[in-house]
C-alpha cells in the first residue's frame, strides 16, 4: 500500500518524460501559431461550479466527481475537466471585458472516479482549448482544425472527427420531448444507464454503445432534422468552412457528448487503433456555460484532448518520437585525479550550455567508461595525472572510438563544437 501509487494513477519515469515533453511542446507550438496564449487554473474548485457548469446529471457529476470537504468545512472537488473551471476564471478576471475573443489552451491534469483500464485513469492529463466572445462558425471550423493538426503534428494518421449540432436550448428542449415520446414504447427495452436517461438526459441514448440501445433508436428522428433556422444555418457555415479548407468530417447525428453545456457544433475526433476507448478528444460550442455559472451571456466553444489516448495511439502507429535525452559529455578521471577536479571540470562545460556529469561513486576508470556507455554519452573527457600537469584532457569520441589531447582552456570551445556538429 505505502508503495504503490493509488488505483487508477500512473507515474511517468524519467525514460518516457521526453514523449510527454514532445506531445506538450506539440500542444504549445500548434496553440501559438493559432494565436492561443496558456492560463493555468488550480486543480481543485468548488464543487458547486461543477455540479452547475457541467450538469448534475452527467456521468462526471453523478458518479466520478472526487469531492472531499476542506478543515474549512467548503466543498471541494479536484476538476474532472477544464471548461468549467477556465470559464470561472474568464468571469472572475472580467475578462470579457478585454478585446474578444479570449482564446487560452490548458494542459494538466484531471480526475475522475472512473473504472480504470487500458486508456482510462482516475488521474489522466488534457490538452484543452476554449474561445471566448466569438459566436462566428469559422471558430468552430478553427478550432475543430487545431486539434486535427495537432494529431497530424504528431505523427498520427489514424484519426477521424465526427461532427453534429445538438441545438440550442429552445430547438433542443422541443426535440427532446419528441425523442421522448418517440422511445416512451421502448423504454422497457434500453440498457439500464439508458432507462435513467430517458427522463434526465435522453439525447444520450443515441450514442449509447449498447447494440439494442442502437437497434430501438434506429428510426427515431435526429436532432439534425430538426434545428431551428438559426442552429441550422449555423451548421451549415460551419461544414462550409471545414470543405473550404478541404478538411474531411463525418456528421454523425448521434454525436452527443457526455457533458451537458454543448450548444450547436459537437465533435469528437476518434482513433481505430485504440480499441475500446477509441476517442481521442472531443468539444462543442458552449452558449450558455457563462450565464449558467453566473456571467453574462457570452459564448464560447473549446475542446480537450486526452493526452495517455493521444501517446497511446502513437505507440500503436508506431511513430517514433525524436527524444534526446542524453548527456553530452562525461567527465571521467583516471589515477590520483581527485573527483573535485572532475567536477570543476563538469561545471565549466555546464556553464557553456554542455549536459554534462561525472561519477559519483568512486568508480574505477574502466567503470566509469562503462557507466558512460550504458547512458549513452557521446563524448568522454578523462582528466589523468600527467596530461593535467601539461594543461591537457583527453576527449574521446565514444561513437567512432577516435580520442584526441586537447588544452584545457580550449576544452570548452573545442567541446561545443564537437556537440553541436554531433546534432
Ligand atoms: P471529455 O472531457 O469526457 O470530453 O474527454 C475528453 C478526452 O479526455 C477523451 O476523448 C479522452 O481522450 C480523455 N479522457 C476522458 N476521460 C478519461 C480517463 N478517465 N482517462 C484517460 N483519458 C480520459
């Protein structure tokens, strides 16, 4: 128990920090080039900004929130998602009052009181993007782009995006009594999450992956079918604007999503090659999140990525990711030569910009050229006693075996010339 890191948690060790690094720097790089700047929120909120902004009758909120009181007796719970959390701190800088839109991406971690298993954590990490005071149908394609460029960025090829529109609340709120009256014959039929669903959230019975669930909803109207005027066009423009920048989608009607604030445009973009847990990531248009958590009336849209899905589906496309990790140059010593010696040595070549160590450990010369080796250390400078009377080092290549005398006042440049050619 005391060693064993919580059900559902995962540590990343040192050796796979660097694909970690990548995807991040992938997320960063593509964000800025989008125009996107980083905002950085806690990792726990009050609990009622979640039961508010993300739906008390969504999964998230009804089974997987980890929701604990504070030695101030406040509820609190650690975020599940990152939407509800950004647009409160949007509404609590006032940020709408800055020239619109807002665009900020996210990364870090969430939790989740889920049932873990392969692509599925208590504490997993997302990329996140969210759009502030801009209602045009060009955000939308935009930001449905920045995530598949983003997958593309990384070297994935097998990635799909689905597309709906869920409507708005007065076109959903009359489809939804009509998909209600539509399975009221049915209901005996559905799986038991669905049952449930029927009275609280029974648009999430269309992409209920239970096959009679799909079966008694085959025939039912889609909410496609029935917008209003303005959904409708907005959903239009928005597949407009995908063809025009010749991006493919699938519109798939069923499309719900697990949360609740979705308004218009829902999307998911999936992965064959994950297997059951095949969705990458996902996002809408979110109208009223705002006013449902006490702002105004503006509206946003975003979407998050999961990031163990997206190193997943690289591992199993088998892109391999360019991780230099190593050191450049081990300083190893031979006869009498003292390890303070090495040392000063190490951190005369740091202090130039060269990853460099020594050992530690009182290490025989042999063990110490060893020990470089297994680390993967290009270059090796040993400091013996008779080269270091005359000033001089030995730097040996430890790819081509070929090993030179150098001055040791020259072995800083003579080193960075030699890494930098090495790269
Ligand atoms: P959601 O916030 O539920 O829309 O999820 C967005 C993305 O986060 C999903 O497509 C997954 O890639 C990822 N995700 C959601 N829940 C988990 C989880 N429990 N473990 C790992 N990744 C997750």
């Amino acid at each position: 128990m005391l060693i064993k890191a919580p059900r559902g948690t995962r540590d990343i060790l040192p050796p796979d920090v660097g694909q970690w690094q990548f995807v991040e720097g992938k997320a960063a790089e593509m964000c800025r080039i989008f125009g996107y700047q980083e905002i950085r929120t806690p990792v726990f909120e009050h609990t009622e900004l979640f039961l508010r902004g993300v739906g008390e009758v969504t999964d998230i909120v009804s089974k997987e929130m980890y929701t604990f009181q504070d030695r101030g007796e406040r509820s609190l719970t650690l975020r599940p998602e990152g939407t509800a959390p950004v647009a409160r701190s949007y509404l609590e800088h006032k940020l709408y009052g800055e020239t619109q839109p807002v665009k900020v991406y996210y990364i870090g971690p969430m939790f989740r009181y889920d049932r873990p298993q392969a692509g599925r954590y208590r504490q997993f990490h997302q990329f996140g993007v969210e759009v502030f005071g801009a209602d045009d149908p060009t955000v939308d394609a935009d930001v449905m782009v920045l995530a598949l460029k983003f997958f593309r960025g990384l070297g994935l090829s097998d990635v799909t995006l689905q597309v709906n529109s869920v409507g708005c609340s007065a076109c959903r709120s009359a489809y939804r009594t009509l998909l209600q009256e539509q399975l009221r014959e049915k209901v005996s039929g559905l799986c038991v999450d669905c049952t449930d669903r029927y009275e609280k959230n029974p648009l999430r019975i269309l992409d209920c992956k239970n096959v009679r669930c799909h079966e008694l909803t085959e025939n039912v109207p889609m909410m496609t079918d029935h917008l209003c005027q303005e959904c409708a066009t907005h959903f239009t423009a928005v597949k407009q604007a995908m063809d025009k920048l010749g991006e493919t989608y699938l519109v798939n009607p069923r499309l719900v999503r697990g949360l609740d604030y979705y308004t218009k445009t829902a999307f998911e973009i999936t992965s064959s090659v994950l297997g059951a847990q095949s969705s990458l990531g996902g996002g809408g248009r979110y109208d009223h999140l705002l006013s449902t958590i006490g702002g105004p009336e503006i509206p946003g849209i975003g979407f998050a990525i999961g990031l163990e899905r997206a190193l997943l589906a690289m591992e199993a496309e088998k892109v391999s990711i360019p991780v230099a990790n190593t050191l450049d140059a081990f300083v190893a010593t031979a006869g009498d030569v003292g390890a303070d010696e090495a040392l000063a040595v190490t951190m005369m070549l740091r202090d130039a910009g060269i990853a460099a160590d020594k050992d530690y450990l009182g290490r025989s010369l042999k063990a110490q050229l060893k020990f470089a080796d297994k680390k993967e250390v290009r270059f090796l400078i040993i400091l013996g006693d008779e080269e270091l009377k005359l000033g001089m080092a030995t730097v040996r290549d430890m790819k081509n075996g070929t090993q030179q005398s150098v001055s040791m006042t020259g072995l800083t440049a003579h080193l960075t010339a030699l890494v930098k050619e090495a790269k």
